[in-house]
C-alpha cells in the first residue's frame, strides 16, 4: 500500500504535535536536510531490550514508531499493551538481525543522501514556494516500503537499497527488482514518491495510455531537473546502454506504439506492459528496457518544455492536460 501525503502541517507544528526529536547535538542550517537516525535507534531497542531506548522510541519518535507498527509491518497498533515485547521478537528474527547489522555496515551516515536531498528540495523551493519539505527519517523496514510518506513525515527504508548483489534478496527478489535496490536510488526515489503524492495521478474513465505516460513522464522529468541528471534514462535508473538503445530506437518505439493502437489503450495488461517494472520488454524484435512508457512520456515532456520555454516547473506540475500536451510537444515531428 503506498501511502499518501498531505503537506499540511510545517515542520514546526510537526516538532511540536508529533515528538520528533533531531537528535542533533548542533544547529542545523536553514535548508539543510539532516536525516534522522530512526534505524540506529530500532537496532539499540531490539539489541538490548533497553527501557530507555523503548522510550524514546515511543515519545521522541512517536509518528515514525506509529507508521512503522501500524503501517509498515502491520503487527498491530501503539496502543497495544503487548506492542513493545511484539516489536521487539519481530526484529530478533535471525534474519532480521543479520539485515540490521548489515544496514549499520552499509550505511554508517547518510551524507551523500543529505546533501541530495538538501540540493533538490532547495531548487524545488524556488521552483515550487508553496513546497513543505519533509522530515526525513531512516528505518529498518524488514523489506516492505522503500519510501515512506504520511503526513510531513518521509521514511526512507534503508534495508530496500542495500545494493542489487545484497545476499539477502537473492531470496526474496528477482534480479530485475534487486537492479532498483542500490545506494544511489534513495535521493531519486524519493523526490519520485514525494511528487507523485503531491500531484497524484487523477484517474477517471476516459483514463488512456498516454495519461499515464505523459504523467509519470512529468515526475521524472522534475526529478532529472532537480538532481540534474545528465538524461531521462539516468534519473529513471537505466544503465548507459539502455538509455542509449531507447535514444537509437525512439521513433521505431514510437512507430510500434501508435501502430498497434496503444496510444489510447485502457486495457490494464497494455498499462502493466509498458509502466510496469520487469525483467525486460519484448519490443522491434528485441529486449527493450522496462518503463519504457514512463521514458517516452518525460520525452514528450522534454519536448514539449522546450516548445514552451517560459513555463515553470510548477506550471508544468499542475498542467495535466496531456492529451494537449501531447499535440503541442511537436514529439519526432523533425
């Protein structure tokens, strides 16, 4: 279930109403992002069964303890008298003990991913005032959410980016899912996550294809402006050679599509086929990278930005008139 955000409440309510302790024994800078270490303080409660650590796991950290007991991994509610001992057998689990101790390992700080985050939520900002940013924490997840959002609360689940040749997910994942559990993905996925939440996607009857392309095409196309990725392929994940393939054959993609009638599909198996991840997709003969859809949409999206260059990011972020987008793009028209 992904869960939804709602940027109602600044940062400075959210100190006071919810318990969040930084844990910083310095001043943080305006605009800086600091990731709170919620995972360390899991691993010292389920290591030593400590009262302390229990305590300030429900007090100063009572919304990420909530999220993650209710909604996470669904074991029950805060308010269970029996809660604490629950969570606590849960994470002993052999293998659940080997993952936390390897996230220590793998993990020791999070400062490439402060400082990524803390460039795009400055340029999104700028771009976009009326932006709440977040309060970023890290937690142990136990392999269920990547990226957590609730409220003015971001969790970003460490154990789901611990690298695609990590041995535990040889046990749980496919190869072609484990690609997308690497370090680097934190920062992208969740400016993803994030703007998917603000700007959801308004589904109705007459909801096609190219909706959902041109949409999820937007997303990225932000995310790749904000962390300045060098092309669409890079921000979406996809190696050097997928992303030249998809360039060397992006009129032959978009041949086959509009050739087989796809453009305005509503079928949930066309939707699955192109925006879906994969190990690969059967197309011209060949195998295409997965989320080819959601690479052609930020094509069009980049195309269309560039016939349109006075428009903002937030402009572009509110417009969800793709169909118009689309004749306006002049997409593979030179």
């Amino acid at each position: 279930m992904k869960l939804r955000i709602s940027l109602l409440i600044i940062i400075s309510m959210l100190l006071a109403s919810c318990g969040i302790s930084t844990g910083k024994g310095t001043e943080q800078k305006e605009g800086e992002i600091s990731v709170l270490r919620y995972d360390k303080l899991l691993s010292e409660y389920v290591r030593s069964n400590s009262f302390s650590a229990m305590q300030k796991l429900t007090m100063d950290y009572r919304m990420p303890t909530k999220i993650l007991i209710e909604d996470v991994l669904a074991i029950g509610t805060v308010k269970d008298d029996t809660i604490s001992q629950r969570l606590q057998k849960f994470y002993s689990d052999t293998t659940l003990v080997r993952l936390m101790n390897d996230v220590e390992t793998q993990f020791p700080n999070l400062d490439a991913v402060e400082e990524g985050l803390t460039k795009g939520f400055r340029k999104l900002k700028k771009e976009v005032p009326d932006t709440e940013v977040p309060l970023v924490y890290s937690q142990i997840s136990a392999f269920n959410e990547s990226i957590v959002l609730v409220d003015s609360l971001l969790g970003i689940s460490l154990d789901k980016y611990m690298g695609e040749d990590y041995p535990l997910y040889k046990r749980f994942y496919y190869d072609y899912q484990c690609r997308s559990m690497r370090p680097e993905r934190i920062v992208p996925d969740c400016f993803s996550f994030y703007l998917l939440s603000r700007y959801d996607m308004d589904y109705h009857e007459g909801t096609c294809l190219i909706d959902l392309m041109i949409h999820s095409g937007k997303i990225n196309y932000v995310v790749q402006n904000l962390l300045d990725y060098d092309n669409i392929g890079e921000a979406m994940g996809y190696s050097k050679e997928e992303n030249d393939w998809c360039r060397g054959n992006e009129k032959a993609i978009w041949d086959y599509i509009c050739s087989n009638d796809h453009l305005h599909a509503r079928d949930p198996m066309v939707f699955r086929y192109y925006m879906k991840p994969a190990p690969a997709v059967e197309m011209l003969g060949c195998q295409a990278p997965a989320l080819i859809g959601i690479w052609v949409g930020a094509r069009i999206v980049a195309s269309y930005m560039k016939k349109h260059k006075d428009m903002k990011l937030k402009d572009l972020l509110e417009f969800t008139d793709y169909h118009t987008m689309l004749s306006e793009s002049d997409y593979l028209a030179s």
